[in-house]
C-alpha cells in the first residue's frame, strides 16, 4: 500500500511482557493486537495486598529491579519464565498460560473465580488472584515479600486520556495506554551520549512495545499524532497519544537484575530530555500510542505513514 502522508519508519521488533514489571520481554518479529494492545501483554502482575487500602497493590520493577532478569519465551503454547534460583545456585523455570481459563482460575487460586480489586496508579480494575501460581522459591529468589500472589484480569480498566472519541479502548496492567513506542535512533543517541557509564542500557529497560527504525532524527516519534502502521495489505490507524515520562526503570541493567544508584541513564536524559511543558522537571522517551482497532498483526518492516504531527504536552494526567 502507498504511504499517503509522510514516510515515519519501519517496524523493527515487538516486546510482550506477559506480566507486568517481570523480564525483559518476549521479542517477536509479529504478534497479534487485539482490545488491549499486543495481545497478553501484561496480563499478569505481581501484588500484596494493602490492608489500608483493602486492595491488591502491583508491585513495581523500580522496587524489585531483579525481575527484569527473569527470561520469558514460548513453549509449546505457554510463556516460560527461567530465573536464578538462589536455593539451588541454578536455573529454575515457571510456566503460565497464555489464555487463561476458568479451570486454571480454580485450581490456581484459594479466591476461585471470585474477582478482587487492584489498584494501578488512579485506576482501579478487578482481577483474579492466582495466589498458588508462583512458587516459594521464585518469591525468594526474586526478593519479593512473603506474601506476593500473581493476579489476573479478565478485562482490564478503560484508557480515555489522549484516545479518539470514537476509540472505546481499555488496558490490562498497562500503566495506562495500550503500547509504548520508541526507534532505535532514539535509544542510540541516549547510549551514546551515557557513554562508558551507561553501556549497561539495552532497550527493554525503556519497557516498549513497538521498537521502529529509520526515523528522520532522533526522538521524531515525540511528534507522531496521527498515523497509520501499513503492510502488505492492511492499513491500521493509531494516535499518539502522550510522551512517556521516565521514571528511574532504565537505570536497571537489566543483564543482572540491578540499579544503577548513579542514576546514569536518568542524569543524561535530564540534559536534553525533559520536553513535556506539563513536566517540566522530568525526562520523557518514548511515545504511548493507542490502536484505533483489534484483531490484526503488527509486522517487522510494516511501515509507518505519518498523517498529522503535533507538539504534545500532559494535558490531563493519567497517571497519578
């Protein structure tokens, strides 16, 4: 199909992370999108139950920077997760479903198929607690509290922020939109500017979905507003929504599960980074994308055809 706007980039690899805040990713060349953006991505999240609150509250990677050690991959229609294991100083593997049933519901939780509420950022939504899926010794290895169940949920929280008003969009354990975007010239101008301090920084610490190439200059992707993603013979419209603002995740080197309490990564973004007029005091990379519709695939070497660019700030913040 032509390109009938302005050529953006092409579509280098997809990232799925099956639960949240846990791995760096299951990189594909294509991969499904469906309601809530690539399909089971970030079904799954790790929580403790907050007694204040009355809820199950996520637990994030900024706090636990050794889950993004864990390795995820397919095998044989489930996601495998191998990990360290410090009881027994070698690897040791976990599996989950990828579509979950009823049936794995009960077996895996002491709740059966009653839902429970959880709270991500302002968001509230309802989830299944799988509070006999993990094993003692992943909790252990991983430094996770005693009392951290896996949750589920069936139908995620709605995402109106930023959306198209004909877009009826909702997210699982998304922070809050479907997908992340970023283009490797992006990510090769921070490595370069981090320098030998920084040469820990690998892509999946940004947390994206949808990595692009061949972008104009770096960072172009801030001003993606309107596009479509195009292959072979389909055509899918997306907006861009809202620049990511960055936290301190890509300071983990996510090879060994650790901070950088230096904060490298974090300090050479605050250089030149900090672009949001909302956010003035804070760094964004990446651009958080919403799909205006399901049930299609995302492919390496789609192309990205740009219809409407706009300088984007937080209007409305989604988040907290």
């Amino acid at each position: 199909m032509d390109i009938r706007g302005r050529y953006g980039g092409t579509v280098d690899y997809l990232l799925i992370y099956p639960i949240k805040a846990v791995s760096s990713g299951l990189k594909v060349d294509e991969w499904e999108v469906d309601h809530y953006g690539l399909k089971h991505d970030r079904q799954y999240v790790i929580c403790n139950y907050d007694t204040k609150k009355e809820c199950y509250m996520p637990i994030l990677l900024k706090d636990i920077p050794k889950l993004s050690s864990v390795r995820v991959s397919l095998d044989n229609g489930k996601f495998k997760f191998e990990y360290d294991s410090t009881a027994t100083n070698s690897k040791a593997v976990f599996y989950l479903p990828m579509d979950v049933i009823d049936d794995y519901v009960e077996q895996h939780s002491s709740f059966g198929t009653k839902l429970k509420p959880i709270s991500l950022w302002l968001a509230t939504l309802q989830g299944y607690v799988l509070d006999r899926a993990l094993t003692s010794e992943f909790i252990t290895s991983m430094g996770l509290p005693s009392d951290a169940v896996l949750v589920y949920s069936p139908n995620g929280k709605a995402c109106k922020v930023g959306a198209p008003k004909n877009v009826n969009r909702n997210t699982l354990f998304h922070d809050y939109y479907p997908m992340l975007m970023t283009s490797q010239e992006s990510y090769q101008e921070v490595k370069r500017n981090a320098g030998e301090t920084g040469k820990y920084l690998q892509m999946a610490a940004f947390r994206p979905n949808l990595i692009i190439r061949d972008v104009d200059k770096p960072f172009a992707e801030d001003f993606y507003h309107k596009f479509d993603i195009v292959g072979n013979n389909s055509r899918i419209g997306f907006t861009g929504a809202l620049k990511c603002i960055r936290c301190t995740i890509p300071n983990i080197d996510i090879s060994s599960g650790t901070m950088d309490k230096k904060g490298t990564i974090s300090k050479t973004m605050s250089k030149y980074r900090r672009v949001d007029e909302a956010n003035p005091f804070k760094s964004c990379f990446g651009m958080y994308v919403i799909q205006h519709e399901k049930n299609f695939v995302i492919r390496k070497g789609d192309r990205l055809d740009i219809l409407q660019k706009k300088a984007m700030k937080m209007d409305e913040n989604p988040f907290y």
